[in-house]
C-alpha cells in the first residue's frame, strides 16, 4: 500500500475523502493549515482509501503519515 504523507507541518482543517473511497492520481485528501496558509496532501497515486490516520483538528507534523493507498 501506498502511504500518503504530510508536506508541510500544521492542523488537518478539512477532510475530502472517507476509509473506502475511490481516488485519483494528485487528488488532495485533506488540507492543512500551516501559519495561515492552506496547503493541500494529495495522492501521487490513484486507489482506495484504506486507512486514514487524522481528522479535522489533528495536528501533523511534515513527513507524518495521513493515509494508506490501496493501488490494486
């Protein structure tokens, strides 16, 4: 599986996909705000979201974990 990560440090303000879901390639999961600047995680790969590890008001740090990607 695919593991989506955080680019930038900052708190989870929106969610745009639940566990099950289709996505496509560089589609964002959620958003981050980071000092006042929205930034979005994206997928690098189309799938199923099979594990999502934050909620709206979790606090990531870059490089952490946000979600695992089923690609098959």
């Amino acid at each position: 599986m695919y593991e989506v990560r955080a680019i930038v440090s900052g708190t989870v303000v929106r969610l745009v996909v639940d566990e099950g879901q289709l996505i496509a390639e560089d589609e964002p999961l959620a958003f981050v705000d980071d000092h006042g600047v929205e930034a979005a995680i994206v997928t690098a790969v189309p799938g199923v979201v099979r594990e999502l590890y934050v909620e709206r008001g979790s606090v990531v740090t870059a490089n952490d974990v946000v979600a695992r990607i089923d690609e098959s």
